[in-house]
C-alpha cells in the first residue's frame, strides 16, 4: 500500500518531495494504528485538511475491507482445496517482491549505502533472531544516531580549531609570508 501511496503522492501527483515523504512514513510508523491508515491521514491532511483525512482515510481502508470480507465469506469453502493451498504457496515470492521493491526505494531515499547497510541489518537480526524488543532497538538506534551525531560534531570543530591554529593550513597567512619573503 505505501509503495503506491509514495508513487501517486510524490511521482504522479507531486504533493511532497521524496524526503517530506519518507519523512512522513517515519512518522506513520512511530504513531499508533496501522501504517498505511496512519499515512492516508498525514497525506490527507496536507492536501485537503479535514475532509482530506476522511476521504483519505475511506479510500485507504474500505477496498481492503471489502475485499477482505469478500474472501472470508467465500474461503471457508474452500479451504481444504489442494489447488488453493497451491495458489497461496505461489503467491509468498510475489508478496516478498512487493515488501522488497519500495524497502529499496526507501532505502535509497534515507541514503543507506554499503557503509551503513550494517545497521538496520543488524536492527532487523536482533528482532528476528535474537528476539529483541523493537521497542529496545530503536531506543538503542536514537541513542546511537545522537551520539554518533555529537562525536561528529565534536570532530569537526576540532578539526576547524586546528586549522585554524595551523598557519600552514591557513591560506591568507601563507600569502603574508609568501609576500614577505
């Protein structure tokens, strides 16, 4: 639902940019209720205010409903059918395919890149394997990017006190001396 979400928003439609959008996605997760309904709202809203929410918010649940209930009414018949079970086997590569596709779209957007690959990796291992609350991980995750972000920022004003205690480093001062010579 979010990949479609995201292609009419922000390619079709040009409601927000890619960034606003993941933005908002982040913001979805992180509230409670369901993503996608929670997506509809923000979207909604920013396009159309209150009205906006409500129509945003028919359109996302109601085709799901109905379909829904279309198949709970009709699959208690059928199904103990050994070529229903086959269709349902079959449908498990194209449902990862559909997760996969717009987590690569995301995954480009928030700018993860093989030197950072590792950490939602590893989120996704801790939860899965080590069963880790996810809860735990992203607590662990805010504290992280926070400290990550202050080493860099300590670093890089260390850097710009050097240089500029650095007469070599400092080009105006080489020309003085250069033109003093």
């Amino acid at each position: 639902m979010i990949p479609l979400v995201q292609r009419e928003v922000v390619e079709h439609r040009g409601w927000m940019g890619e960034e606003e959008f993941l933005d908002l996605i982040a913001l979805a997760q992180s509230a409670p209720g369901i993503i996608a309904v929670n997506t509809a709202v923000f979207v909604g809203y920013k396009v159309a205010g209150r009205r906006g929410v409500l129509l945003s918010v028919l359109g996302a649940t109601l085709p799901s409903f109905l379909i829904i209930l279309l198949i709970a009414m009709c699959f208690t018949h059928f199904r103990d059918n050994p070529h229903v079970e086959a269709v349902f086997k079959g449908i498990r590569p194209a449902v990862v395919a559909l997760i996969a596709a717009p987590l690569y779209k995301m995954a480009k957007a928030a700018k993860i890149s093989w030197k950072n690959l590792w950490i939602p990796v590893a989120a996704a291992l801790l939860i899965w394997l080590a069963g880790v609350s996810p809860v735990i991980v992203i607590i662990a995750a805010i504290a992280g990017g926070l400290g990550w972000t202050a080493y860099r920022s300590k670093k890089q004003a260390s850097e710009e006190l050097t240089k500029s205690k650095d007469p070599d480093s400092n080009s105006e001062t080489t020309q003085k001396k250069g033109g003093d010579v």
